[in-house]
C-alpha cells in the first residue's frame, strides 16, 4: 500500500450480532448481510455503506464477498487509475522507489 495520507480516513466499526439488519429491519441494497455460520466460525465479516462503496470502490462488484484486503487491492487500482486519467503520477511504495533508486 501507498503511503498517501492525504486520501487516508479513519473509519468507525461496530461489532453487532448477526441479525443486526434484520432487527433493525434494513434491507441491504447490494450484498449480504452477517450469517450465523459468521458467528460460528469466528469470520471476520464486513459489512459497508453503499456512500463508501460507491466513493472508495467505484460500485465495484468485485469486491462484494471479498476480503478487505482484497477489497482495498481493488480500491487502490482503482484510484491509481483515476489519478493516472487526471494526469497525476501515482503513488509508490517505498520498495518501488528504492528499486528504481
């Protein structure tokens, strides 16, 4: 990952039982929500905003149902795409600069 903090933020969590949703009785839009199997197995299951989705992933589908960290892979493609259509040179990681060096 890049170190750009100026597009850093902090996000706020919760950690909810899995019938938070259907307690609350909010439909989600896109996705799913958390199973009981999540419960059982101790997964770490994330469930995000469709404003975040849309912001930090372009409504990318693909990162419906994958990992954050593959989740934030496809984020930062993404945004290193739309720096790159505005002119903008992307960012590096450390590695990469020193490799260049």
């Amino acid at each position: 990952m890049s170190d750009d903090t100026q597009n850093s933020r902090q996000i706020q969590t919760e950690e909810v039982s899995d019938n938070w949703f259907t307690m609350l009785g909010v439909p989600l839009a896109v996705g799913r929500g958390f199973l009981p199997e999540d419960t059982e197995s101790g997964a770490l299951v994330t469930v995000i905003g469709f404003r975040m989705w849309e912001r930090d992933f372009a409504r990318d589908p693909a990162v419906l149902g994958e990992s954050i960290h593959k989740a934030l892979e496809v984020a930062e493609e993404w945004m290193a795409r739309e720096k790159e259509a505005e002119g903008e040179q992307p960012a590096q990681d450390e590695g990469e600069a020193e490799d260049e060096a």
